[in-house]
C-alpha cells in the first residue's frame, strides 16, 4: 500500500525529528565500544552509518519536497 504524500511529508518529519537523532546516539554509542580506532577507520564508520540510516526511508523521503502532486492545480494562465 503506498503512502500518500501528506502521510510521507509526516512520517518524513516523524523520522528527522524523532528517529535521526535516537540513530546519531546508537552510532556514537557505537563506535564507542571500540578501543579509540585510528582516525580513518572511525570516519569510515560513521560514513557507512550515514547512507544506511536512510536506505529503510528512501520511498518516504522521495518526492516529498516537490509540490503535492493530489492538490488541485490552479490553471489561470501562471
């Protein structure tokens, strides 16, 4: 069932909001348990765990800063 584009704009928010910062602190968490790894290997982690937070939400952030695409167009010559 898809979502509709307000329900994605809400659960987008929910997400950012709610769900990025609780992800932000499981990743420090993280790397945290770890004995101090070298500079590089700690910037890799952190770039790994940067794209894969968002791979579950990719369809609910999509499209959702373009216009509602369901909202009545207003056809008066614009």
């Amino acid at each position: 069932m898809a979502l509709s584009y307000k329900a994605r704009k809400r659960w987008s928010l929910v997400i950012l909001l709610i769900g990025l910062p609780v992800y932000i602190t499981l990743a420090v968490n993280l790397v945290d348990l770890f004995e101090r790894p070298s500079i590089w290997v700690e910037f890799a982690v952190y770039v790994v765990l940067g794209f894969l937070w968002i791979m579950p939400f990719k369809f609910i952030f999509k499209g959702v800063g373009q216009p509602d695409p369901d909202a009545p167009h207003d056809n008066e010559g614009r």
